[in-house]
C-alpha cells in the first residue's frame, strides 16, 4: 500500500487544497504531513518549533512521512520543508509514488500566506523569507519530483485536474 501521489511544494502553493480537491477527485482520502505530526505529538507545528527546536521537528516529519509512504493509499501533500531531510527524499524517490511539485511566484505564495501566522519559518517578513526557501528547496523539490504543476492563477479544481490527468486517471 502506498499513496496514489504526494504533493510537494513551498507554503502557499496550495498543497492542501489542492490535495483534498484531488483526493475527492479521485475517490480517496487525504492527509497533510503537517497534520500527521500534530496528531501524532499531541501540539502544534509552532509547538514542536518552539519546545523542540527545527531539528527535532524535522526527525519526526521525515518518521510521519515514511511511516505513511508504507500504509497511506490516498492522496498525501508533505509540509513544505519535508525534502530538506535526505531520508525522506530517499523514502520518496524508493516508493516510486508519484510526486507533484506544485509551483508558484513567490508574489503568488505571499498572498496566500498573509503575514505567515502558524508558520514558524515565515513569522517575520513572510516575502523574503518566501524568497530564501524557495531559492534553497527548489532544487530538492526538483528531485523528488516526477511532474510540475503551476498553481499561479488557476482553482485548486483546475489544479487538481491537471494532476489526475498526470496519474492517466480519467474523469
């Protein structure tokens, strides 16, 4: 059992949401990373961040997301940072499930994320920080991935149509 496709992305690239119109799509279920971990630890993201420090926060993501690499057979979109850790890029590219890096400007994704409330890499001066994640993870997104989907100007139903049609799944 694995996953039907992993979606990967910078914050505001509308992994979520676009992950559940996905899941719907294609008539299964959905779980965020993110989520996975708070349910698993019992506090928030900022929580972990700010108890726990980033590293101990990124040894239970890359836990999280193997762990649901072996029994999760939905749709599952991976937080932001995921592909920093290398066992999980190594856990994505040996489950050989398809991986969706979902792309956007960098004025798209601050728009989306407001001024980063609940995000601890973006608490102070979202843009910016949006600009140094992007200039470092855009090549780890690109290794994991097996397709690029823009999600500049279009609806997560666009989106997730453009994905299904990637999986060869007919609607």
């Amino acid at each position: 059992m694995s996953p039907r496709a992993v979606l990967v992305g910078l914050p505001g690239a509308g992994k979520t949401t676009s992950g559940r119109r996905l899941a719907g799509r294609l008539n299964v279920a959905f779980r965020d990373s993110d989520a996975l971990i708070e349910e698993r630890a019992g506090m928030t993201i900022a929580a972990i961040f700010s108890e726990q420090g980033e590293d101990a926060f990124r040894a239970l993501e890359a836990d999280v997301i193997a762990d649901a690499l072996r029994s999760f057979d939905g749709v599952l979109s991976l937080g932001g940072g995921a592909v920093l850790n290398a066992d999980t890029r190594l856990a994505l590219a040996r489950s050989g499930v398809p991986v969706i890096l979902l792309r956007s400007s960098i004025r798209t994704l601050s728009r989306r994320v407001g001024d980063g409330r609940g995000r601890p890499l973006l608490a102070e001066n979202p843009k910016g920080a949006l600009g140094r994640l992007a200039q470092a993870r855009e090549p780890l997104y690109r290794e994991v991935a097996t397709h690029i989907v823009s999600t500049d100007h279009r609806t997560s139903s666009k989106v997730s149509a453009e994905i299904a049609e990637l999986l060869g799944v007919t609607l």
